[in-house]
C-alpha cells in the first residue's frame, strides 16, 4: 500500500445546496475507512489515526458535521433537529462523490451513533463498525443513561432534553471556550469529564490535535454543536438491534463523558457485536489503540 500525503481540506457541494468540508488520506489504494469524530469536533488532521489507517492499509475519509468547521448547518424549520441518520445521507454522498465503493467506519463518542447509522442505512456496502466510547440511545430500556457521567455532560444532556434554547444558552459559552482553547489548558476545558487515565493521554501532539479540533469545531460558534447533541438525545431514525452488519464495540471503565455502561448496553443490544470492555482505558486514551482498533476492523469485514 502506498501513503497520500495529508489532506488539506476540500469542500462538496450537497444536493440541498449546503457545502460539506472533507479531508482524504491514509492509503491511497485501500478499502476506504470513514471516521465520524466526537461531539464536538471538526475535521482536522490526526497523525496518530492517519498514520494507523496508513499502516493498516486504509483510505481514511473524515469529514466536519453541519454547523461544525466549515461545513453549511443544516436548516431546522420545525424547531427540531432531523434524526441522526440523515448524518449516513450526507455520509453517503461524500462517498458517492469520492468513488468509493464498500467501506469500513470509526465513530467516536458522538460519531459512534453516526458510524452505526451508516451501517443501518448502507449495509451492501459497509462491511464493519467500531463504536469506540460510542453513546448510546438516549432513554434505552435497561440503561441508566447517564450514571457515572461527569457533572458537565449531565448537565449539558439534560439540557438538550429540555430543548434547543435550554441547550443553546450553555452552549454559547462552551463555544467561546472551546473556540480559544490550547493544548497547554486542554485538560481544564475538560474539567469533571477527564480522571487520571485520560488526562494522562491529553498531552503532546494529541493535546494539540484535540484543541485545534474544537477550535475549528467553532468556527460558526455554537450552532454545530446545538444540533448534534440535540440529535444525540432525540430519536436516532433506526433501532440498533435491526443491525446486520459486523460492529466491535470498544469502551473504558474511566470513561466519564460517555459511562462504561453504554458499551456494556450497546454490545448487548447489537446483535453479534464484538466487546472489546476495557478496565484500564478511557474516552481519550482509548485513542492509542487505534492499530488494534483498525486490524480488529478489519478482521471484522473480512479484508
């Protein structure tokens, strides 16, 4: 397999008109990979996933959800945002316009939702899902949604259920926040979010990744991140136990933003999904990983 070299980033035009921002790379004869980053986060080079999807012989596809980069948010007339799974439509056209064929998908936190709703809607051509610290449905039978999450999520979830403009006066201020953070104040953004584990892993080139990604997630403010964690907590448009494709389900007992018992629930309710429930990891540290995280899906889909 050969390497491209990283994106910069390109822009597509979608048939509602809104433009939709995109980066390419990884491998540039390999079974595409599409990643759906975190709530909130924007399309930014990763080394350490671009890298892994290099190694592992895949084309990684990224893109920046409505509302977050410089992606066109997605019009709301009727006061609601649209389910999560209009995310796979727009997932869809970004690989329709790019060639590709079949594919394997990598959400995390916010984006695991959206990588299992490319499976629900795609699934001739999606061959395997990681969830990694992916959420889980808002109010599922058997899960106490949100025990053992930090102050700050619980807060901002309940919120959300309350409605846009509940959400959107907390919002506001997270936006200023995150629109200037740094890689030197990444781990007090987080505050009550990280425990020892993950702030360990927020150091480095990481941190800079992770700061430069809410950065640019902010770039409109806070109109992308409204409307995705709206859609976290709304129904999704599909029911998890209706999937037919091969998911792993990789999850943290450090986890304080997405709790360990969402995986635990998520690899219980999808059916003939793989457990990868870890006790020493959490949401962010689950990230250096990404090696067995890929050669897992790629055994999953057959490759």
């Amino acid at each position: 397999m050969t390497s491209a070299p990283q994106s910069i980033p390109q822009s597509l035009t979608l048939p509602d008109g809104r433009r939709l921002e995109f980066l390419v790379g990884g491998a540039t004869d390999g079974v595409t990979l599409l990643h759906h980053s975190g709530t909130p986060s924007a399309a930014v080079v990763d080394p350490s996933l671009w890298d892994a999807a290099g190694r592992a012989g895949l084309r990684l596809v990224t893109y920046s959800r409505p509302g977050y980069g410089a992606s066109t948010p997605r019009p709301t007339p009727d006061g609601w945002p649209v389910p999560l799974v209009a995310d796979a439509e727009d997932s869809a056209t970004l690989l329709d316009h790019l060639g590709v064929g079949v594919f394997v998908t990598l959400g995390h936190s916010g984006g695991g939702p959206r990588a299992l709703a490319c499976a629900a809607t795609m699934p001739d051509r999606c061959r395997a899902v990681a969830s990694l610290a992916g959420v889980a449905p808002h109010g599922a039978d058997g899960l106490d949604w949100d025990a053992g999450m930090g102050p700050e999520n619980v807060r901002d979830f309940e919120a959300a259920v309350a409605g846009r403009e509940a959400f959107r006066a907390i919002a506001v201020g997270q936006a200023e926040e995150l629109g200037a953070v740094t890689a030197d104040d990444i781990v007090a953004a987080f505050g009550g979010l990280v425990d020892e584990v993950d702030a360990g892993a927020l150091n480095g080139e990481f941190a800079e990744v992770v700061a430069a990604s809410f950065r640019h997630a902010m770039a409109q403010g806070p109109v992308g991140m409204v409307e995705d964690t709206l859609q976290i907590v709304r129904p999704w448009g599909f029911d998890v136990a209706d999937l037919t494709v091969p998911v792993s389900v990789w999850q943290g007992a450090h986890d304080k933003m997405v709790p360990f018992d969402h995986g635990r629930w998520l690899a219980g309710a999808i059916p003939g999904a793989r457990a990868h429930l870890l006790d020493d990891e959490g949401h962010i540290s689950l990230v250096a990983r990404y090696d067995e995280i890929l050669a897992d899906l790629r055994e999953l889909a057959g490759l």
